[in-house]
C-alpha cells in the first residue's frame, strides 16, 4: 500500500463538476492499494500518517503532526500509484488489488484514521474525480507498508 501525503493549506475533490469534498489547512492522501495489501498495511500506514511530524511549531521547525494542529485529512483512491512502470512506456496495472479489495482496505484506512482522532474526509471510490489542492511548503512525502 501507497500512501502519497502533501501538507495542504487547502484540498477539494470534484465529481462531474460537483465538489464533493474540501478540507482547510492538513493532508491531503493520494492512496493506492497493492494486490498483496492487508489490513495491517492499512492500520500501518493510517498510524504513520497520523504521527507524521510535517506541520511547523511556534519555532517554525515541522515537529507537529496532524492531530496535533487540529487539521483535517482528505483521503483520496488512486490505484496509480501502484503502477508498474519497470518496462515500456505503459504503465501495468496488475499489482493493484481487485476493486472490491481495494475499496474494503481504502475504508479500513480511512476508518483507523478516524479511530486515531483525526478529521477525515474523502473522495468517491472508483470515480473519475478532479483534485486541487495548494501544496503548503510545499511538502511531499511517500510512504509504503512493505
């Protein structure tokens, strides 16, 4: 599981043309969920995401997680960050995990986060949706659970 993390001052997801969701200040999760991904791979990563020291204290050092600065999370499907990339120019989907797999594993995240205390929105599963956000920083950061 693929979990791509940007600290946003502001973060919206669109479905043909209707805002579906927003979020002020926070994280905004671009996750993907991998053929051979369980739900300790989603407890995992919901507790590093939610611990992750990315936000600036009064000293203006990143030492503050998400929870601590009462910011919000929007959490997004994207099965193509599991893509394989390793041959041509056409990126395989084959490791991802079948949709009803990866629907089940993308709630258990968004649910442990939840569970975790943080503020958490999301996208449609499986829908074509239109992201903005603003990148604050900007910082990025990839995390994996293998």
């Amino acid at each position: 599981m693929r979990a791509l993390i940007q600290r946003v001052s502001w973060s919206r997801v669109e479905v043909d043309g209707r805002e579906i969701n927003s979020i002020g200040p926070g994280l905004l999760v671009l996750l993907g969920v991998a053929d051979l991904d369980e739900e300790n791979d989603a407890e995992y990563l919901a507790a590093k995401t939610a611990s992750l020291r990315i936000f600036k204290d009064s000293e203006g050092k990143m030492n503050l997680s998400i929870g601590e600065t009462g910011g919000e999370v929007l959490v997004i499907s994207q099965f193509t960050l599991v893509a394989d990339t390793k041959k041509g120019n056409r990126p395989g989907f084959g490791s991802g995990a079948p949709p009803d797999r990866a629907e089940r594993l993308y709630e258990r995240f968004v649910k442990e986060l939840g569970d975790l205390g943080v503020i958490v929105k999301k996208g449609i599963f499986g829908a074509d949706m239109a992201v903005s956000l603003c990148n604050d920083g900007p910082v990025t950061i990839l995390l994996e659970s293998k």
